[in-house]
C-alpha cells in the first residue's frame, strides 16, 4: 500500500512564493528604442513598488547586461545612489588569468550567480535619504488612485460564459499578489525609474538578418526560459516568476526597412544640446550621443524593400502608434497588459511582418455559440512571402480559441496573434496573448506530413495562455500541473478534431513510450526543478504528465460519472479570472484538493502518492485460468516492475541527459513496488457478449475470481463462416445481429478463389478444437484505459488475440493484438491475419500500417515468402494500373492510403533472405523498391512528395544494409548494379534539391543520412567529403547539422580538425538553433568514443602460465568455473616439463571496462576521460569555444560541464600582472600647483620590481 501523502502546503489558495525583496512590484513601464543597424537598445524602466515595511533601505532589481549611468537612477523623481556591476561580464574570463580546460571550477564558480537563479537584484538602489517609507489608509479614498498606474483601463472582452458579470483580474482589482493584498498595513508605493543601454546582446534579444552575410529579412525577437535571467537582460525588472504585475510597453523603431538600416557613420554637435534632446524624448537614457547623425544608407536592400512597413508586435493590447516628432524616420508604439504577468511571459517582436486575419476561418457555429460581439481577434504576423503558408498552418486555431473559450471559460486577454520568426530554439516560446513561434512550423498546402504535430503545437500555444502565462506554478516542483493540463486540454481538442481513433492511438504509442523510458527517472514532482538541465528533463515531463491527467481523468469519470477534469478545469478558469492573484497560483497539493472537492472522487491520495510524487510505471504479468466447477475465471495479476534488470545498456542518444544529472547529482526517484487503483478487466465469453468486472489492485500479487455468466457452447466457426458468407458482408455497426460480434473486421479475402490467389491459410483441426472448447474468446485487461503500464499474458493463446483484433473495436484493443503478433513466430497463418487487416480499409490506418510493416517477418523461405507475395500484390491491388506493376501516378487526396502507401515500402525494405551469410533483402522486394522510386509520378497530384521519396531512399538504404556479417557472401552483378543504382538515385535527388528546395531541404538531409548508414554498414566507402561540403557558413541549418552529425556518427569526432570545427561553429555560429543541435552531435561523438563505438573492441588474448611463469601465447577457449578462469584444458600437465600449465586471462579487466562503460555512466565517463585526456588540441578548441563572446550562460555552463567530466582540476594558474608604471610629479612654482606624469619604464633588482616614488 502506499504511503502517507507527502506534507504539502495546506492553504486553499497558496500564494506566490513569499519574496525576498522587501517590496512586491504592482506596475511596470518600460520604453525601449532599437537600433537594428547597431543591434542595440536604449530605453528606460519605471517600476512601480509596494513596500512591505517601514524597515526598506534598498531596492534591489535584476538587470543584466545593462549600461547604466551615474546620476540617472530615481526613486521618487530624485536621484538615488546605486551599486551595479553588470553579471555578464562574467562570461568574459579575465585577461590577467592563464586558464585553461583544468581551471573550468574557477569558472563555474564565477558563473554561480549567473547559473544559480537566485532573485534578489543585482542591482541595488539606496533609497535617497529625503523620501521615508510612509503607511497610507487602505480605506482611503485616494489609495485606488495611488496604486493604480494608469487613470483609465483597457476594456475587457468578456466571454460569454462568464459568470455572474465578474470583473477579470485587472490594475482595478488587484494589482499585487496575495502576499501584499491582505497584510495589515499598506505603505505609500514608490516610483523607481532606470535608464539604460545594452550595447551587445548575449541573450534576451535576438537580431536577424542583419549582417551583410545574412541574406534574410531584417527582425528581431525577444528569448525566453522557464528560469529567472532572460528578461532581465532586456531591461531592468524583478525577474521572479512569483512577482507579477500589470505592465505598459513603449517601443520606439524605424518605420520602414530601409529607415532601420540608415548607418551613422559621421557626427556634428546638436545645435540644441543634449538637455533638449532628453527633455524632449522624456527620458535619460544611459548613453545618449551629444552629435547627431549624418544619415548613410548602406544595407544592401532593394527599393521595395527599403519600403516594407516595420510592425511592433507584443504581449498585451495595442494602444497607440505615433510617429516620433524629432525625427520622421521612427514611430513609438505603446501596449498596454492589464493582466497580472511576470516579466518572463513580456515578450515582443520587430519586423517588416505581415498580418493574417486568422479570424476568417472562424466556424460559423463557433459564432453563433460565442454571440455577437464576443469572438476574439486571431492574428498571425510572418516575414513577407509566408503569409499563404501561415494561412494554411494555422486554419484551425480560431477553432480551437472558440472551443477552449466554450469549454473551460474566458480567455484570459483580448486578442490571440502568432509571430513567426527565424532561428528560435524551440518551436514556441508562451507570452501575454502573444505566441513567439518558429518558422519551421510553416508548412504550404502541398505538404501533408507535418500537418498533425504542427498543428498540436500551434494549439498547444492557445492552451498555454490559459495554463502558463494566466495560471502559473507556485513552485518549480508543481511546473508538471501547468504543463500537463496545457496538453490535457491540448489532447481533448485534437480528439475533436481528428476523431477518437487518432486519440486513442497515440495515447497507446505514448504510454508504451513512457513505460519504456520511465525507468531510473525522477518523480513529476521533483522533475520541475531540474528542468534547466536540458530539453530533454522538459520532454519527458511533457510526455508523462499529460498521460497521468488522462488516467486521472478516466478514472474520476468511471468512479464518479462526472465530466472529470473538465469541470475542475473551468473552475481553475473561472477562479483566475474573477479572483484574487492567488487564485491564479496552482500548486500540486491544491491541484489534488480541487479535484477532490469539485469531482467527489476520494482516491486521489494514492493517486498522487504513484504517479505524481513516485517513479516509474506498472508492469503486469497476468495468467488466468477457467475453473469448470466453480464456472469463474481464476486470474492472477502480477506487479513485476522490481525485476527489471538492474544493469541496461546505456543508449547514445540519452548520454547528454545521463551525464548532466550525473554532474548535477541528479538521481532517480524512488520505484514504486505496488502500484493500486480500479481496473477493468472485460471478459468476452463463449456467445460473444462483454462482460465488465471493476476489480481492485491493491497488492502486488493480486488473485482474483471473474464470475462466469455464458450457459451455452460456443458455436462452431466453420458452422458461422458459412452463414457468414451466404448472407453476405456483415455490418460492424449493427447492434441486434448476433453475427456483429464474429468478425466485424479482418474479414476480406474469403473467397476460395482469392484465398488461392492471396497464399491465405486457415486455422488447423487441433487448433479449431482448442478453441471451440475455450470458454471465453478473448480477455481484456484495463479495458477502460485506465493504467500506464505494461501487460504480458502468461498463458491466454494466439487464436485469442487474433479475435480481440477482428472483434473488437477499440483500437487499443487492435494495437494490443498487433504488438502481440509483432513478437510471434513465423507462420502463414499469421500472415494470413495480417494481409487481412491490411487490405481491410475499415480498420484504422495506423493499424493497416502495423500490417504492412510486420508482414516482413513473415517474407521467409519456411513460410513460401508468402508475407512478401502477400506484400507485392497489396502494393499492386491498391496502387498500380489494373493488371500490371506499373504504380498509379500519385494521388495523396486519401491521406490514409498515402500513409499505407509508404508502410509497405518500409516492409519490403525490411524483408531478409535468412539464408545468406549476410542477410540481405531479397532480390525481387528490392528491384521493387527502385521502380517504385524511378516510376514516381506526381505531375498531377496538388500535393508535394518529398515525403515520399525520402521514405524510398530509406527504403532503398535498409535494403542495402545486410542485417549480419557471418560471412562473406559473392556479390553478383545484379546486386553491384542495384548498388550503384541507389548511389545514383541518391546523388540525383540530392542535385535536384540544390536547384530547387524541398520542404526544409528534406531530400538533401536524407541523402546525406542515408550515405552515412551506407558507409557505417561499409556498403559504401567512407568518404568525409561528401558531408564536409556542406558544413560553410550560408549553408541550411537543417542541412549543417545533419552534416555535422554524419561525420560524428562515422567516428571523426577523434579527427582533431573535424571536432575543432565542430566546436568553433558551436560556440560561434549566430543561430542559437544551430548551436543547440550542434552541441547535442557534440555530446553523441563524446558517447561514441565513451562507449567505444569508434572502434572494435579486441580483447587481448590469454597467456599461459607454467609454474608460475608466463608463457607465449596461448589460444584456447576461456570458461568460467568456481570463481577462477581457466584454460579450456585447464589443469593440463605438460608432458616434457613436467609442470602445471594454467591459462590466464589477462582481458578480464579489459572485459568488466568494456561492460562498464556499455552499462554504467560512470564507467563511461571514467572511458571517456582515460581517452581523451592528452587530446591537447581539443582541450585547446574546447576552452577556446568555452571563451567566444557569442555563446550564453547556459552553453558556456554546459561547455563547462563537459571539461568537468574530460579533465582534472587544476590548482595552480599563472596570473599576468600589469608592469607598474613611474609616477613624476612636477611642481609648476604656485602654491598648490602640480604636474603629474607617468612613464612606462621598469626598474627591476634581482629579479623583483622595485617602485619609486619622485617627488619634486
């Protein structure tokens, strides 16, 4: 049984973490004017505070990378004294300090406050000595006034589900957080004001297009992480996640393109001074030029572009647009947030975009249910020329607004816009009613592929207004509440949207993929504070905490016959926009409450206490038995999760996360023995009917006895076949007909004649026998899917998945059935259920995939190839000409069939003659391939099948790809030919996509991926040339990094040049989304040569040992026996010497590395260091990137990382000291008159400096 929930807080409301600060923030202004031609910022920040006590002396404010001038800081309108050292700065390793890899602690050291995430200020303001902190009269009637910023307030778009007329959370009705709201004393706000300049952005801004060498659309964005530090390097603001506001953006650009681009090359004296200029702009910005600029255009941009229309678009509601009156060239542009949100969730984009009415595509009834006038704006901003791909990609987010709005109450701001933009590491960054998302998203409407994911992120973004940006996290520790119910809801609307079976399909894909990696993993409660270590920890959380909600839901929904978490959705909404600041806070502990509360559902205790605050999922093994004399079911329910094996080959694609928690003393979260909770089993008996038993897991080995119901015999099959087949096709819909029960699906191909023709197989006499004396057809463990987990039947036989998939259907239930038959041996019969399925369009086309893919294992010699036959003819009935091989030309109207389409060129891709030394795909599947590839018609199809034929060359490129070497086979002609016939397809396609690009140059990458198997395979010889070509800057991202990731994958990470570039464009390329995958090939060549991929491993053989002398060499078989290793003669007593002679092993030791570093990270790490420790010019290039002046906080800390698990430490250092100088002192003849020179000269005695001082 589990135990005791673990003490959480226990207020109904958890407020914001209580700050630090001594003050809560109630409203920021922030005026910001960017120069694009100088990539910098000028502006100036008013924040508004609270004090929390008569005790406040200093203000303390985060800002980073800020220049901020003496004198210019205010509280109150009067200047304040200020100590501020800029944290970026130390990035920059000291001149002075001779570091190298060995010193990276020093370094790390120095980043702390950098990488730590501590909130508190950096920069602290002393309060000037004439303003005292003075308590106001909280009833007073000025306090409103004092406290709110503004005198008027944007108007709100209610929904109209609000409830009760509720006022949203606005600068009227709460402008702190909970913490200030309710103290007893309320002291008069203060006024802070802070102009500053950032002349160089290492993070919080992102420019492109703004080079010579950039040949891209001049724009620029803000970044944004889940951690304190981004935006504080934007402008100077409390950067605390806890610490929300109301906010107003001020920003100040060039009008057009052509205006941002106007370089200031020559300067003359204002004529009016600098004073005017400040009084004028109503600022002091940090540094302001006393000259004015002669203008000089010089970016190459054309005349049209020169007029492209600069656009502001920002988080919040768009108020004003003015043209700057001392010079027309620049416009101000103001937004207004009257929604409490922190300063990670400001966010804003520059550009000469183009606005989408994404409005348009609003359903009619979606109108009509919303009402007149309640309907919010959807926009969408793209770089010019994307505006149709925008359209395309994102017709059904007006949708999905209008049904989130519908379904879980108000949307929590005015408008809902999109900006697409270039080199954004993550495909969408959340802010205030604005979405920052990747170019990469964009897809035209040729493309069909990426529709489905692309389409779930960009809905995923609506959902995160609500639960993210609205509703926040109170810890780090309940980050999984934000991030599950965003995908929840997410998962609900793409149900609607694509149908129940698409739903419950991947629902099964992604719980068998948690069940997989949920091993050795932290907790969901504990994993929100590791989430800065990498994508990956993010990931994972995105993975699991979703699919727990949906078990929660299922199971609240069957205990209590409620609408689930729906209902404690709206009400979460509805709370956050008619209450207090707290109400908008969720905690895991009052997560658990609510849906208690709202659902009436008393399991949520040991619900929490497994899923939430335990690791690790379920493994059931299950055998069961019919007792004829108690007519009950016997069934036994085994948890087995504990016997997994303790040591698992570590995975290379995995390294990155495994050494980072191993250097952050991550560690897994404590495995749950039992797992409890109600389960379904559903027990399809002898006449066909379901019968439902909701039993109770309560204990590790769990026995249980099911009630038998069926009196009657089983009617025999063949009896059922024939009056299936007189009475013609059976309606799987029907619901009276007791014949809907027997094979509603998988009934195609029946005919003799077409049973000839297809090579089919029926069940055997015995087997028949065996299951017309079955009591039951099928059983069905968590029917209801309710459980996370992995199931193995022990004893239920074939014939009874066979059943589950023609009868049932659930299409969990069919997915079952095929993985089962996935692991099967290689029969026929099986083949003949898999052909079935495949040709049957009734099933869901996930399911025909998983047809098409497994019927391969059953392409063998022993089964007459009948799964390729059966393969060849599908291909050929569904798409070729009637009566020959030529294919049809393409028609991808039916989606379904195109994805059919391409499964069965995966299967004969993976079709093997087991026979041969080498394993080699088959002849005839092979040949097949390629005319699928050179007879590719899509002259008259309206969509793109760049898809398609990347499939084929993978295709063509596992068929080449032998699955063993036990042997060296002849190569005959035909197969040289084919070879070279793929070589040329490759080339040929990689050609044609240097003239015109595919979608994201997909042919290019996989060709390049393709040649680089070939070449691991030693198919094809190993050239780095062909990948080397591509790694230049101007070079695709997609393709750069797949080059980069070829030559790693074939062991050139241990070329000194290969990795010296690799780690110069890491740490230098402007694209903070190339230097984001390249450090990932990074850390795979580090597990390449840490797990000793690179090269073969050769155990050094034993050597003989005669009377207690070694030997020469001797080979002989190695045993193990009582503990010692001996010789296969062991004991042999030679015959001439009349000693004993004993075979040694001396690779023993060389044996346990070996499987240490394949199965332990440390002994990997331990592997890798003892490698590459004398590697002196990758510690060179190494420290040399860790030193660029272009790589943020976090990829210098994980450069950093790297050096920790390469080298040891260093305690001595050289220091380079500034020679002293000579200091003259003349005096000039008048009382208290004095020259003071200084000459560079050095006097040294003995080796020792020796300074003087002269006085005249």
């Amino acid at each position: 049984m589990p135990g005791v929930l673990l003490d959480m807080d226990s207020h109904d409301a958890p407020p914001p973490k209580a700050p630090e600060h001594g003050f809560v923030v109630s409203h920021q202004t922030v005026f910001l004017d960017i120069d694009f031609s100088t990539q910098s910022l000028t502006g100036r920040s008013e924040i508004i505070i609270l004090p929390q006590s008569k005790d406040l002396r200093t203000i303390k404010i985060d800002a980073r990378q800020c220049v901020i001038q003496a004198n210019t800081v205010k509280v109150n309108e009067k200047v304040a004294d200020f100590a501020y050292e800029d944290p970026m700065k130390l990035l920059e390793i000291p001149k002075q300090y001779d570091w190298d890899v060995g010193h990276f602690d020093l370094q790390k050291d120095r980043l702390k406050p950098l990488t730590e995430n501590t909130t508190g200020g950096l920069l602290v303001i002393t309060i000037p000595k004439g303003i005292k902190v003075e308590e106001t009269d909280q009833f007073s009637e000025n306090v409103t006034g004092i406290v709110t910023p503004r005198a008027s307030v944007a108007p709100f778009r209610a929904g109209s589900i609000a409830i009760d007329g509720a006022a949203p959370i606005s600068a009227n009705s709460i402008q702190t957080p909970k913490t200030a709201a309710d103290q007893g004393l309320r002291f008069q706000p203060l006024t802070v004001s802070i102009p500053f300049a950032i002349k160089k952005f290492r993070d919080g801004l992102h420019f492109v297009g703004c080079s010579e060498a950039d040949q891209r659309y001049p724009h620029v964005y803000t970044k944004h992480s889940m951690d304190p530090g981004t935006a504080s390097c934007i402008f100077p603001c409390v950067d605390d996640p806890t610490m929300r506001c109301t906010w107003d953006i001020k920003i100040t650009c060039s009008r057009t393109l052509g205006d941002a681009f106007k370089r200031r090359q020559t300067f003359r004296p204002h004529p009016k001074g600098l004073h005017h200029l400040l009084s004028k702009k109503g600022l002091a910005n940090g540094i302001v030029h006393t000259v004015a600029p002669i203008e000089d255009n010089e970016l190459l941009l054309s005349d049209e572009e020169k007029l492209l229309d600069m656009t502001v678009v920002c988080s919040g509601d768009l108020e004003s647009e003015t043209t700057d009156l001392e010079d027309s060239s620049k416009k101000t542009v103001s937004f207004s947030c009257q929604r409490i949100v922190a300063a990670k969730h400001i966010g804003f984009a520059i550009g000469p975009f183009e606005q989408v009415d994404l409005s348009e595509f609003r359903e009619d009834e979606d109108d009509e249910k919303l009402g007149q006038g309640q309907t919010l704006p959807v926009l969408g901003y793209c770089l010019p020329g994307r505006s149709d791909e925008v359209r395309h990609t994102c017709t059904p987010l007006a949708h999905a607004l209008d049904h989130f709005l519908l379904t879980y109450g108000a949307y929590p701001f005015n408008e809902c816009r999109f900006v697409f933009v270039d080199d954004q590491i993550r495909d969408v960054e959340h802010t205030a009613s604005l979405s920052l998302c990747s170019n990469r998203l964009l897809f035209s409407e040729k493309i069909i592929d990426p529709e489905y994911e692309n389409t779930r992120t960009l809905v995923h973004a609506i959902a995160s207004q609500w639960f993210g940006v609205s509703i926040v996290p109170a810890e780090k520790a309940d980050r999984w509440t934000t991030f599950g119910l965003s995908h929840f809801i997410t998962n609900l609307f793409m149900k609607n949207l694509c149908g129940n079976n698409e739903y419950s399909f991947r629902q099964k894909i992604l719980s068998d993929r948690l069940v997989e990696l949920d091993i050795e993993r932290p907790s969901l409660h504990a994993l929100g504070e590791t989430l800065h270590l990498g994508p990956f920890e993010l990931e994972f959380m995105t993975l699991k905490a979703p699919l727990v909600l949906f078990i929660l839901d299922k199971r609240i929904i069957k205990a209590s016959g409620t609408s689930g978490l729906a209902r404690v959705i709206s009400r979460m909404v509805m709370a956050s926009n008619t209450g207090t600041a707290a109400e908008s806070v969720v905690s895991t502990e009052n997560f658990r409450r609510s849906c208690e509360k709202t659902t009436k559902y008393r399991q949520t205790e040991p619900f929490w206490n497994q899923w939430i605050l335990g690791a690790g999922c379920p493994r059931f093994s299950i055998s069961q038995k019919f007792n004829k004399k108690r007519l009950c079911v016997e069934m036994q329910i085994r948890q087995t999760q504990e016997a997994l094996p303790s040591q698992q080959n570590l995975n290379k694609e995995s390294f990155m996360r495994e050494f980072k928690e191993d250097v952050n003393g991550i560690y897994a979260g404590e495995l749950q023995t039992v797992f409890t909770g109600p389960m379904t089993i559903r027990i399809h008996e002898a006449d066909g009917t379901p019968y439902e038993h909701v039993v109770e897991i309560r204990e590790g080995v769990q026995k249980i006895d099911i009630p038998y119901n069926t009196k009657y015999k089983r009617l025999k099959r063949s009896r059922r076949q024939k009056e299936r087949l007189n009475a013609g096709p059976v309606d799987p819909n029907a619901e009276a007909s007791e014949d809907a029960l027997y094979y509603c699906l998988g009934d195609v191909l029946q005919s003799p004649a077409e049973i000839q023709e297809w090579g089919l197989r029926d069940w055997d006499q015995e087997t028949e026998a065996k299951m017309d004396q079955e009591s039951y057809e099928w059983v069905r463990i968590d029917a209801d899917f309710e459980w996370i987990c992995d199931k193995s039947f022990i004893s239920m036989p074939a014939y009874m998945y066979v059943s589950q998939l023609q009868q049932d259907r659930d299409v969990v239930a069919q997915q079952e059935s095929m993985l089962y038959l996935k692991n099967s041996v290689t029969h026929p019969l099986v083949s003949t259920f898999l052909i079935r399925t495949l040709m049957d369009t009734r099933y869901f086309h996930g399911i025909r995939a998983m047809a098409a893919e497994q019927l391969k294992s059953h392409a063998t010699e022993p089964c007459n190839w009948a799964g390729f036959n059966q393969l060849k003819k599908a291909y050929r009935e569904l798409f070729c000409y009637p009566g020959s091989n030529m294919p049809q030309p393409n028609d991808f109207s039916d989606k379904r069939a195109y994805k059919i389409e391409m499964a069965i060129a995966r299967g004969l891709s993976q079709i093997r003659d087991l026979e041969g030394p080498a394993r080699r795909c088959t002849k005839e599947a092979r040949q097949m391939l390629l005319d699928m590839l050179r007879f590719n018609d899509n002259s008259s199809n309206e969509y793109a099948d760049y898809f398609k034929i990347a499939n084929l060359l993978n295709c063509l490129t596992d068929s080449l790809i032998p699955d063993a070497n036990k042997g060296e086979d002849e190569e005959d002609h035909e197969l040289i030919e084919y070879r070279e016939n793929v070589f040329s397809e490759l080339d040929r396609y990689r050609n044609m996509d240097e003239w015109a690009n595919s979608y994201q140059n997909l042919l290019t990458v996989t060709a390049l991926d393709c040649k680089h198997r070939l070449m691991k395979a030693k198919v094809m010889p190993v050239d780095p040339l062909q990948f080397a070509r591509y790694l230049h800057d101007g070079t695709s991202d997609f393709v750069r990094i797949k080059a980069f990731e070829c030559l790693i994958r074939l062991g050139f990470m241990t070329t000194t040049s290969v990795a010296a570039l690799l780690l110069s464009v890491m740490s230098t390329d402007s694209s903070p989304y190339t230097r984001e995958h390249l450090f990932e090939v990074f850390c795979l060549g580090l597990a390449t040569i840490a797990f000793g991929d690179d090269k073969p491993f050769d155990p050094v053989p034993p050597r003989a040992v005669q009377n207690g002398q070694v030997e020469g060499e001797v080979h002989g078989e190695v045993v193990m026996g009582g503990g010692d290793l001996y010789g296969a003669d062991d004991m042999a007593v030679d015959g001439e010497a009349g000693g004993l002679i004993v075979e040694q092993d001396v690779s023993l030791e060389a044996r346990k590395a070996q499987i240490a570093r394949s199965t332990t990270i440390e002994g990997a790490l331990a592997a890798l260091k003892n490698e590459l420790k004398d590697d002196k010019s990758l510690a060179e290039a190494l420290w040399k990137a860790i030193k660029s002046d272009i790589i943020e906080v976090h990829e210098q800390a994980d450069l950093l990382d790297i050096c920790y698990i390469l080298y040891d430490i260093e305690n001595t250092w050289i220091m380079k000291l500034q020679y002293p100088f000579y200091w003259e002192v003349h005096h000039l003849g008048k009382v208290g008159s004095v020259c003071i020179n200084s000459r560079f000269q050095i006097l040294t005695i003995s080796g020792h400096f020796v300074f003087q001082e002269i006085f005249e």
